[in-house]
C-alpha cells in the first residue's frame, strides 16, 4: 500500500511550529477518487462502507518499547494495548488506534467530525503505512488512514528515536470535501492501555507551580485534565504526565511512560477507563474549539512527546533531557552563564543611574548577564507600576534619558551581557496603544473588559497586530549590545472574542492565537539566532516544550522560596532538564543565602538581588557560589541526574548530576528539616574508578565534611554514601565527585 502523502521533513525544532495549518492542496489519488465516489454512493444509498479485507500487523519498536498495529478484517486500524500481550487478543472496537465519533464507537473518540454535508460520523479504514529513516537516527512513522465515503483523510505520525525509546506523535487531517469540515476534537495521540495503570500529574497555581504532585490509579471513568485558558499552558496543572503500568512509578525500577504535550494554549489531557481498556487522548482542548477546515487545508495537530523507561522515572528523566537537548529547547549542548536580574531589587523603581550602580556589584561577584526587567518605557503614560504603559514600548526618557543603547553599552563595558524585559503581546487600557487602537484587544461585545493584572492581551490573529508586535520585538531585540531577552506574559484569556475573525471563527482563537504565537517567536529565533530567550508567564504559565524549541529556558514560578524551588524542581525534572529551569536566587522565604544559593545552582543558577545593599557575608557567599558554579556548571547543565532523595514532605531532599563521560559529579543535599546527617548515596558513578570528594563553596563555620579530600571507588560512594555536612533546616551541601588521575 502507498502512501497519499510524502512528508517534506520540516518538522525538526526550530524550522516550524509543532502544529499549524498547511495552506497545501492536500493530494488525494486519482485512483482512489472513484473508491471514494462509488463508497459515497452507497452510504447515501443507506449501504455500509466496507473495504476489501486486508489483514496486515506492523510495529512501531524503540530499543526497549514497541506499539503493535493490525488491520482488522473490517480495514480498521487497531492498536494492541499497552500491558496487554497481543496472543490474548482479538482485534475488537475498543482497541481502534484513532477512534472516530459517530459509526459505533461509544467512548471517548480522538477524533469527531461535522461532514461538509452534515454528517456527524467519520469512518476511517487503514490504507498504507511508510517509514522514512531521517537524520540523527529518527525514523518517521506516517499510518494513513481515509474515510471511504468522503475524501477526509487523517494520518497518524509518529518519529521514533529508537535509542532513546522516545516518540513524537501529532496527527494530520485533511479533507476535498465540497465544503468546510468541523472538526469538533482532533487529538494528537490516543494510546490505549491494560487497565492497571496508575498516573502521576502535577497541579499548581501561581507561586505553587508543581508543587502538589499527585499518583492515582485509574478507576473507571473518564479523569481528565485540562486547561481553557488560551494563551499559556500551564499555572495550573503542566501538560506534562506519567503512566505506570502495574503499581505507583518509582524511581530506579518499573515500566513508565511519560508524556509532555508541546502546546501553549488549552490542553486536554484525558484518561478514559472503560472497564477494559484505559484510553489516553491527548491535545488541544475541544472545549470551544470547533475548528472549520477547508478543502485542501491540512490541520496538523501539537505534538505529544512519550518518553518509555523500563526501569523507572530516573531513566526516563534521563532520556527525556537528553531529547530536549537536542531537539526540545535552543542550544542544549551550550552552558548558560550566570544571571542577574533586577526585578526583586528594584521593582519599578529605577533609572539609568540606579541600574549602572548594579553593574560594578555584578561583575565583582562574578555574574556575567545583567536582565533588566519591567517598567523601562512609556512616556505618556510611564510604567511606573503595573497599572499603566503596557504596549507603548519606547524606553521612558526621565528614567533613560538616551534609550536602552548606553544602559546596554554600559553593562558590556563592565564586562557583563545585556538582557531586556518585554511582554509584547499584552496592553494595559492606560496606554497609548490602546487609545489608538483600543480594537485590538481580544474582549467579548457587551460584556466588560475584565483585567488579570490590570491589563488585555492584544489580537495575535490580527495581521496589523502581529505586525506591531514584530516591530516591537525586533526593534527592542535589535538594540546594539543586548544578547537575551525574558519574554513574559501575565494573563491568559477569559473572555475569547476577536473583533479580527469575524462570528463564524470565533471558536478558531484559541488555536489560532497559539499558531500566531508561535510565528512570532519563530521570527525571533530565526532574526536573533545569538540572543538567548527566557519564557516568563505569571511565574511558570509557559513552562511547555510547544514554546520552549524557540527558547533556551522558561522561569518556573515566582515563588523563588528555596524551600518551595526544592521540590518544584524535583518535580519540573521529571520533564525539562535543569538548564532550561530559571533558579535565582532571591529574600523570599527569608532563607540563609548558603542555602538560596546551593538550592538555585541546581538550576541554571542566576540571582534577582540588591547587590547594592547585600551584607558583605551574604557577598562572599554568593561570589563563592557563583565561582563554584562555573566550575560544575557543564556537569549540572549537560550532565544526567539521579533523584536520590524526594523532598516532599521529607526531612531533606537530595539528587546528583554526572558528566555524560562518568569523571565528575555533584551531590546536592537540601535539609528542609532538623534531622541526623546520614549518609547521601550519588548513583550513576563508574564503580570501579576512584573519585575525590571536596565540597563546593562550604557554608561559613559549618564543620568540614567528614571524607573531604578523600579518594573513594565510585562503588564506595554509591554503597556507603557521603555523609553531607548539614542537618539542620534550610542548610545545604554541595559536594563535587571528580576521577582522580
Ligand atoms: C512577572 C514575572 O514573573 C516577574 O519575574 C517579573 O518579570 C514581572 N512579571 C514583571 O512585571
């Protein structure tokens, strides 16, 4: 069996969005047409559609996972459970690999469609598979299913890294019908599943991202998770899961399967358990979402990424970031240098003279970006605060007399990178922008504005806003000296009405938002390959890898307490490797500065501090920190980790990184309560090889580690462990492993 279509490989990070419309004519065989048209003539007629039997199994395998397929005599493609072996098995409705609503199907569909001519049901028969083997040893599965009584097409898509046990999978669909086809739900994957499952998934809010991770086993019923919030994913529940087959996941054992779905705006998430199965469907959300396809229009779906472990959650982390760090965020295999943000010193109280006075501070204890943040524009209106000037982006000329330019000159003459705030899809109603185009903003007619933060996000599906915001961003971006730019965004849509897409498309906003989105910031990427970019939402909103394969990194949460960051952390790990998580260092919580500072070099380390007005103590420790950074950061940004120790609800929390060539490692050990130091015990080390302990940046007055200076077998130290230095609440250790000659 051929295949309609040939994939043009454009789907590599950075060369396109995970999920967009294709404007192609979408290429159905001559030879089929007249299947098609003789099929139709039957339903019409009241007779089934029925292909000619066609029995036929294939796999899609990685080194330790596999997805059987059959058709069934009946020409539907069916999927053989995961946990169930295919032996005990028939081929029966509830195990369809993409089921349709409306032609006998009666649970939860992956995918419900209006027909041109009305018709709610959709019927889709097997008719090829072909592989294509693409470069950095993926190969792209492509499963073409049809509707034998319309031209509707749909095609499962899967991209197999077999070393890695890791899949993308989106889906296709395109149709000639005489019309526009409705597609009410279209999800990316729908995976089933033997019914003893148990999902692990993780709720939040703001300054609570990931902080309640929560483990059930499925019971019958449909549990769904899900966001309508539009524009941002995440802040209150990551689209990001694991599914463990026969028992709660652990961390060095079991089969586990994680997912992470790459979009921005509203998800679905749901697990249908039916008595027999347990069906995932994962993608955008249907929930006002009706989107009307055109003939020839190609409506391709967000990605889902499944990561498999045969051996429980830390394998899974592992091969999850080394994905991300090839294809998931920007520059993966480059260290990030350590930043200084003024957000927390200053809020918006500031001018040219006050930052500059950061930069000396800066460089002395060694920081090597300077970001400055909110409140460096509007004139009529100036952003002095966060009621006003959100959308007139030229810089204030009291605060910054000459531009950003010389504050950016200035900083590079320090020695330190420059960084820029900027929040471009976003408008306060006290702004110049909005007097002159106050019909820009997405609202809903006769209804009143409502503010999240006292301000409106513009129409991204505009064409006269995407323009404005283009030139925002590049004019900002373009500004000589400025190398990384945090891009924020703090609110999400409650009221989805575009003046721009007119009454019978408003359903298609939330969708279209998100495409227009990722346009820009493809743009950005493309137009300033060197700048390196922070995604910002209300704290954690953007933490996604849709958005994330044109950044470099995402901020986790504002909650910037180091007790909270412990376990946020933790639990952001599962997916997104640690240096694509913000950690500064900040007062809140009122912690020891050892302990904020050792908590945030676990992340990829930065600090939001008034340097200006630190205690010289607090100095030297941060400057020691900062020191010790540099020498680990390779390790702790490109390494593997291992989760030693879960902090949640527990006396301490511990976990080590290890240099992809087994010579160096660092411990982290977080006491969250006053406790006995027993021993830590770092995995991942080469047994048989001799490591010198020395602990990083020691907190003042705090006794030597016990096997300081020591050379251990890595056996040793992964059997009797290293005793750390701390056993009272909020203090840290920080201890290096590295081979001796
Ligand atoms: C919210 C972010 O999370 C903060 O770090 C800061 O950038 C403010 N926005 C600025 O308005």
């Amino acid at each position: 069996m051929g295949s309609f279509f040939s994939d043009n490989g454009d789907r590599n990070s950075l060369s396109s969005p995970p999920m967009k419309l294709r404007l192609v004519v979408c290429v159905l065989s001559l030879a089929l047409s007249g299947v098609v048209s003789s099929l139709a003539a039957d339903v019409m007629k009241g007779g089934p559609a029925k292909a000619a039997p066609l029995h036929k199994t294939f796999s899609l395998k990685t080194a330790s996972f596999t997805l059987d397929f059959e058709v069934g005599d009946d020409g539907r493609l069916y999927q053989t459970p995961i946990g169930v072996t295919s032996a005990d098995r028939k081929p029966q409705r509830i195990d369809e690999a993409y089921p349709q609503a409306g032609d006998g199907y009666i649970y939860e569909p992956a995918i419900q469609v209006v027909h041109a001519d009305g018709n709610t049901s959709t019927a889709l028969l097997f008719e090829g598979v072909t592989r294509t083997n693409e470069a950095d040893g993926r190969e792209l599965m492509r499963i073409q299913l049809r509707d034998p009584a319309y031209p509707f097409e749909v095609a499962l898509c899967f991209r197999a890294q077999r070393d890695r046990d890791v899949v993308e999978q989106w889906t296709e669909i395109c149709h000639q019908e005489s019309g526009p086809v409705t597609l009410e739900r279209m999800a990316s994957a729908s995976p089933a599943f033997s019914t003893n499952i148990f999902l692990t998934h993780f709720a939040g809010d703001w300054a609570k991202e990931m902080l309640s991770p929560i483990t059930e086993q499925l019971t019958p019923g449909t549990k769904v998770l899900d966001s309508k919030i539009g524009m941002r994913a995440h802040q209150f529940g990551n689209p990001s899961f694991v599914l463990s087959l026969c028992g709660p996941p652990t961390e060095n054992s079991g089969q586990v399967l994680a997912g992470s779905l790459a979009w921005s705006g509203s998800f679905a998430l749901a697990f249908d358990h039916n008595g027999q199965r347990v069906r995932a469907l994962c993608g955008v959300n249907p929930y006002a979402s009706a989107y009307h396809l055109k003939p020839g229009e190609t409506f391709v779906t967000p990605t889902m990424i499944w990561v498999w472990s045969g051996n429980g959650l830390g394998e899974m982390s592992r091969k999850f970031h080394a994905w991300a760090r090839d294809f998931g965020i920007r520059d993966g295999h480059k260290t990030r240098s350590v930043l200084l943000n003024n957000w927390e010193a200053t809020g918006f109280d500031f001018d040219f003279n006050r930052i500059v006075s950061l930069y000396d501070p800066a460089k002395e204890i060694g920081t090597e970006l300077f970001l400055l943040d909110d409140g460096w524009f509007g004139n009529k209106y100036p952003r002095v605060n966060d009621h006003a000037g959100l959308g007139d982006w030229e810089p204030n000329r009291q605060r910054l007399p000459q531009g950003l330019a010389p504050l950016a000159a200035e900083a590079n003459k320090h020695g330190l990178q420059f960084g820029i705030w900027i929040e471009p899809e976003m408008v306060n109603p006290k702004s110049e922008l909005f007097d002159k185009h106050p019909d820009w903003v997405i609202r809903q007619p006769k209804r009143e504005l409502e503010l999240q933060r006292n301000q409106l996000t513009l129409d991204l599906t505009r064409p006269e806003v995407q323009t404005f915001e283009w030139q925002v961003i590049s004019s900002t971006l373009g500004v000589p000296g400025i190398s990384y730019a945090k891009w924020d965004c703090n609110r999400y849509l409650t009221q989805p009405g575009s003046s721009w897409l007119g009454p019978d498309r408003q359903s298609h906003l939330w969708i279209d938002y998100v495409h227009a989105l990722y346009a820009l910031m493809d743009k950005t990427a493309k137009a300033f390959p060197d700048t390196e970019l922070m995604l910002c939402s209300g704290g954690g909103g953007r933490a996604d890898y849709g958005a994330l394969r044109y950044f470099h990194e995402f901020w986790p949460s504002d909650n910037t307490d180091p007790v909270a960051r412990v376990a946020m952390q933790w639990d952001y790990s599962y997916f997104f490797p640690s240096m694509a998580l913000a950690g500064h260092v900040t007062h809140w919580g009122k912690r020891p500065m050892h302990f904020a500072c050792s908590v945030a070099m676990s992340a990829r380390f930065g600090m939001d501090l008034d340097l200006v007005k630190l205690s010289a103590g607090d100095k030297a420790i941060c400057a020691g920190a900062i020191s010790a950074y540099k020498k680990i950061r390779d390790v702790t940004q490109l390494g593997d980790v291992y989760r030693l120790e879960p902090p949640h609800d527990a006396a301490r929390g511990a976990l080590n990184y290890v240099s992809p060539d087994r010579t160096r490692a660092v411990v982290f050990v977080f006491q969250l309560k006053d406790a006995e130091a027993l021993p830590v015990h770092p995995q991942g080390l080469d047994p048989a090889k001799h490591y010198s302990v020395h602990e990083l940046n020691p907190a003042p007055g705090r006794a030597a580690l016990p096997q300081e200076g020591n050379a251990l077998t890595g056996a040793e130290l992964m059997q009797d462990g290293i005793v750390p230095c701390c056993a009272k609440a909020v203090e840290a250790c920080v201890v290096e492993l590295a081979l001796t000659p």
